[in-house]
C-alpha cells in the first residue's frame, strides 16, 4: 500500500505540474494575442492620425503660405534695415570717438603740456646763458671748482635735453632770423 500511495501521489504531482504548464502557456498564447491587438490597434490609429494631420496641412498651409512669405519678406527687410542703420551708427560711432580722442590729446597738449614745456624752454635758455657766461669768466683762470661748477651745469643741460626728447620737443639750431618753415611764432613783442 505504501507503493500504491506513493505511486498516486507522484502521479497527481505529475498532473498538477502539467496542468501548471499547460495554464501558463495557455496565459501567455492569450496574453501575446491581446497585445498583438492592442499593437494593431495603436498602429492604426497612428496612422489614422497621420493621414488626418496631413490632409488638415494640406488645407491650411497653402492658404497661409503667401501670408507668412510676405512676413518674412518684411521681417528680412526690417533686419537689412537695422543692420544698415547699425553699420551707420557704428561709422559715426567710430568718428566721433576718434574726434574726442583728439580734442583730449589737443586739450591735454594745450593747457598742460606747453606751458610746461614753454617753461623748461625758458630755464633751458637760462642755463645756457649761465654756461656761457661762466665759460668765458674762467677761459684766464684754471680753477677747479669753477671747472666743476661748468662740468656740473653741462650736465644739467644735458639732463634738460633728455627731458625735451622724451616730450617730443625737437632742436631747432639758432638762427638770426625767423624761419616760418621752421619756427613757429610764439609771441610778439612791440619795440
């Protein structure tokens, strides 16, 4: 009897087990055919919709062709406009900012840096003259301070000539009579 209760059981195991499988398979065939339909389904209504979206822009877009062209025509000719007005602006721009540049050079030029020079012009006379002077004091006498002091002025002169050049001041050499092509009248004086 033990056999025969063994022999039952493992055979309605093996008919459970099977009827499992079958059950499954059975899902998954009705499973796969549901979303085979629903699939089927999708797809047709894509392509419903496509050709109802395009039969809806054949309608549309030839109507509003020509208008939106002419908008955009004159979209572009508003932005070639703004473009010439832009490249006029940054011409005039440019001019103007050149012309400030020069009446600041022409102002800084005017009112601080030629008086300065006029200044130093007149202490450069001034030195000259002192070495002059006291070069012809010492031609009879063999002083070594007065050579010293004459050493010590030609050097200072000389510092005063570093200070022209760097100032953009140029030597001009003496002559006896204004030369328009060289001097420039500076100030007139009446005798």
């Amino acid at each position: 009897m033990p056999d025969d209760f063994a022999s039952t059981m493992q055979e309605l195991s093996a008919a459970a087990t099977l009827a499992r499988e079958e059950t499954r398979t059975n899902d998954f065939a009705s499973l796969l055919r549901e979303f085979r339909a629903v699939n089927e389904n999708v797809q047709s209504l894509e392509s419903t919709l496509t050709r109802r979206v395009e039969q809806i822009a054949s309608i549309i877009l030839p109507a509003h062709a020509t208008e939106s062209a002419a908008q955009f025509q004159k979209i572009e000719d508003g932005i070639d406009a703004i473009r010439a007005s832009e490249s006029v602006n940054h011409r005039l721009f440019d001019s103007l900012h050149e012309e400030l540049l020069k009446y600041r050079d022409n102002f800084l030029y005017e009112s601080l840096q030629k008086p300065f020079v006029r200044d130093l012009l007149g202490v450069y006379d001034d030195l000259t003259t002192l070495a002059t002077q006291l070069k012809t004091a010492s031609e009879g006498r063999k002083s070594e301070r007065l050579a010293r002091w004459q050493d010590n002025l030609g050097n200072a002169i000389h510092g005063l000539l570093e200070v022209f050049h760097r100032l953009e001041v140029t030597e001009v050499e003496p002559k006896e009579f204004v030369d328009l092509a060289i001097h420039r009248v500076a100030n007139y004086e009446s005798t």
